[in-house]
C-alpha cells in the first residue's frame, strides 16, 4: 500500500527551531513535496528534495533519506506567522500523481 | 496571470442536487487534479487529466465525473449530492515533464456545504 505519515499536531515557541517529521511507503518515488497551508487557505509550495541530502531555503530547510523514506522539515527562528499546517507529498514514480500526508499542525506560542 | 482559479468559492446544495465546480488556468499547464480536502485526512485526489480531452480517477472518484474540453478548464461535476461531499475542493495544475521541482499550483478551494 502507499502511506505517508506526520505527526498531527506540534507546538514551538517563538524564535525556537522546530523539525516537523514525515516517513513513506510508496510504489515508486519522484520526488518529495513539503507545503504550507494556512487555515482556510490553498497550500503553497515551500521545497522540494529528490536526492538525499539537505536543500535549504531562508529559514526552511528540508532533508530526504530515500533508503529510509525519511523526510523532515526544519524551521528556524520562527515567527507567528509560521503557524500553519505542513503537508508532505510524494511524487510518484511513472504517474502523474501525488500522495499526500494529513499534514502537521503547527502552533507558534508568543 | 490568475493562476488556478476556481468557481464558486463557497455553496450549500440539498441532498440530491447537482452541480459543477470550474477549474480555469492560465498557465499553459497539462496536468490538473481535483483533490477533497476533510479534516483529519489530508488531500485525497477524485480525479486529474494529463491533457485535453483525457481524463483519470484517482483515489476517491465515486459520486464525482469531470471533463476537460479545454486545456485550461478542468470541470468536477457532482451528479446526486450527498452530504459525505462536504469538504473542501481544490484544483490543481502544473507543467508536463519531470523537471526538477515541478511542482502543483493550488487554486484557493471551493468550500461545498451539502444538507
């Protein structure tokens, strides 16, 4: 079967660094997606890792373990406005397709 | 440029109802899915289309027929509403090929209220 999983909910604090986790199980694999989704909002497109390693972006970094089907998302210095949900996707191999997790909610706290 | 657009953004049908759910872009893009968004379960792809005149199901299609006439509009109709269609609705589009990166362009989601 295909399964991807997060952690439903985490709470940081402003300022702080928080990792938000995300492990796969997919026939075939093309890439992997992490997504910001405020509440009440379309998902926007934060990165993208096919190969391992870290790729980092301002603030936003994300890694990828394709042997372990490992992913995660680190967020540093964050800020109120980082309170959101965090999707991850898979693109999967031969389709045109995405599976995606039921996301992570994150509480930023003053 | 718009992006993905969609209409309405929000509706209240009766059990039984029909509708449809416009998804424009004007990106040039080939692919669009439609995926339902319910709380607690993520992103579930109805169905996508790689192209004009060609359409696929995806994870959860029953209940659901879409069309794409045209290479920027991709149509979700709901035949028979049902209250178990209650979720939100996105579009989404993105270029064909596996470029790096490629990622989907999210519209801002249709809000379907079914009574």
């Amino acid at each position: 079967g295909q399964n991807i999983d997060q952690p439903t909910e985490m709470t940081a604090t402003e300022g702080a660094i928080v990792q938000i986790n995300c492990t796969y199980q997919t026939s075939g694999f093309n890439g992997l997606f992490w997504y910001q989704q405020h509440a009440g909002e379309a998902p926007t497109f934060l990165s993208y890792n096919v190969l391992d390693g870290l790729e980092e972006k301002g603030r936003f970094s994300s890694f990828l373990s394709r042997s372990k089907g490992y992913s995660y998302l680190l967020l540093k210095e964050l800020q109120m406005k980082d309170s959101a949900s965090y999707l991850c996707a898979v693109s999967t191999s031969g389709t045109y397709k995405y599976i995606f997790g039921t996301g992570t909610r994150l509480k930023v706290l003053a | 440029n718009a992006g993905v657009t969609q209409t309405p953004k929000f509706r209240v049908l009766k059990t039984g109802q029909s509708m449809t759910l416009l998804c424009a872009q004007d990106m040039n893009h080939e692919y669009m899915y439609w995926y339902r968004q319910d709380p607690g379960m993520g992103l579930r792809l109805i169905h996508y289309s790689v192209g004009e005149g060609t359409t696929a199901k995806g994870e959860v299609p029953d209940g659901y027929n879409v069309s794409r006439l045209k290479k920027q509009n991709f149509l979700l109709g709901l035949e028979s509403a049902a209250p178990s269609q209650t979720s939100v609705y996105f579009c989404a589009s993105r270029p064909m090929g596996q470029a790096e990166g490629e990622t989907q362009y999210f519209g801002p989601g249709t809000r379907l209220l079914v009574l």
